[in-house]
C-alpha cells in the first residue's frame, strides 16, 4: 500500500483551498551534496537547511506537467501539459511539535509564458519560459531513456538518465525518501518573510539508474558556485513515477 502524505495538523487538508492540481510524472532527480555555506542566502525566512544524515543536497529535478488545472477545476487551454525543470533544496520549518519539511527552490523553467507568470504572481516563485523539450522512451531490458532539455540562445542543456530494474517505493531511512518525499513548499518574499504551501500527494515509486548526466551552461542560471557542483557527479539520481498531485494556495508568514 502506497504511503500518503499526511502533513500538518489532522484538519488541514479540509481547511486548505487548492490552488492547482495536476499530474506529476517521470520526475527525473540528479542529487548532489554540497556545502551548507552555498545555500544560506537562499533559505526563505521561518526556514533552517533540512539534512539527511548531516548531508545537505540541491536536486535538479526534470518532470512533466499533464492535465494543469487552477482551483481543481479551471483547465489552462495550450498550458494544460508542458515540461519542468527546477534547481531545488531541502528545508524544514517547526510549527509547534510539527516538522513541516519542505522544498524551496532556486530557479525553475517552464516553457510556457503565462505558467512562469503565474507561479512569480502568485507565490514570487523565481520561474524563466525557455523553450524546452522531453523525451521518454522504453528500453529493451526494461529500463527507461528519460532526457529532459531546454534551451537559452542557441545553446541546449539536458537532463538524461537511463533506469534499471523496476520501480519499487523507496525504503524507509533512505536517501530517495528524503528527497521525494517534502510534502511542503517555501517561497521567500520581497521585502522578507516568505509564502508556505502544501504540496499533496501519495509516496512515488522510484527507480534506480544505471547512468545520468547533467549537460549544458548551468552558470547562466545558477551563479558560479552552484554551476561547479553541477558539473559534478551526482551523489544520487533516481526516476521517480509521479502522480496525481495538489498544491494549495499559500499563505504568508
């Protein structure tokens, strides 16, 4: 039986208005340690660094967007399915004897203008349109070729991984649990102070890759610093399934 994402307080999820729902999938995560210091201006207020096993991790996260949705119901005509990728890391924020742990992001991609506009309008989430494409395609053994791609100038960059074996739910304790499984998103506010919202839904079977490789011009949109780490190898990369999945309307703190 699948895992379900039960943060906040019991009420919570009758008491929270959805902003968006949609689906998820082939979340493509190339994980890569580094050292605290690089983060701390982009922690949003309310917030401290989560860590698992002391480590601290940003992910590069390729997924697809199908069947977007505002307020549950409200279809986006030519928005409603596009590619994502994002650059995010790890926080957690104690509300009581609660740990609400959480994602907060550095910079996302879209392909789609009026998505980009939206996501900035509504949660000052730090998003670029920039052409882009995917590519999902089954293997002979089994395994997935998933790739990711988006582009600036003439120049592409790519996310590209391959799996092996069968997706299975990520075992407790785990690395691909902690990174999965943020049920909570923070975004830092001009001004100060910064917008949480909830992000639901059920654990994500994963699959372990046998290759993955990050490509392209990551100081243009990353800074210097961060760009070194990525050229780097990956301390972990997995393929997530995805599913369907809510985000409700933030509030701020």
């Amino acid at each position: 039986m699948n895992r379900i994402a039960q943060s906040g307080h019991p009420n919570c999820v009758s008491a929270d208005r959805v902003f968006l729902t949609a689906e998820w999938q082939h979340l493509a995560m190339l994980n890569y340690e580094v050292d605290a210091g690089l983060l701390l201006r982009f922690v949003p207020a309310g917030t401290e660094l989560d860590r698992w096993n002391g480590k601290v991790f940003v992910s590069l996260v390729g997924f697809r967007f199908l069947k977007t949705k505002l307020f549950g119901f409200l279809p986006l005509p030519m928005h409603a399915n596009f590619e994502e990728v994002n650059l995010r890391f790890y926080v957690r924020r104690q509300v009581g004897g609660e740990v609400r742990r959480g994602v907060a992001f550095i910079r996302e991609m879209v392909p789609r203008w009026a998505i980009a506009f939206i996501a900035r309008a509504f949660y000052n989430e730090n998003y670029v349109a920039l052409p882009m494409a995917h590519q999902i395609r089954a293997l002979g053994d089994h395994g997935l070729r998933v790739a990711y791609r988006w582009r600036s100038g003439k120049r592409w960059s790519a996310i590209d991984l391959e799996t092996c074996g069968h997706p299975e739910l990520p075992a407790e304790g785990s690395v691909e649990q902690f990174i999965a499984e943020h049920y909570w998103g923070y975004a830092a506010q001009p001004g100060g102070g910064c917008v949480e919202y909830r992000v639901t839904h059920p654990s994500w079977k994963v699959w372990q890759v046998r290759q993955s490789a990050f490509e392209g011009d990551a100081e243009e949109f990353y800074g210097k610093d961060i760009a070194a780490v990525l050229q780097g190898e990956p301390a972990s990369a997995f393929l997530a399934e995805g599913s369907a999945v809510s985000v409700m309307r933030g509030r701020r703190l």
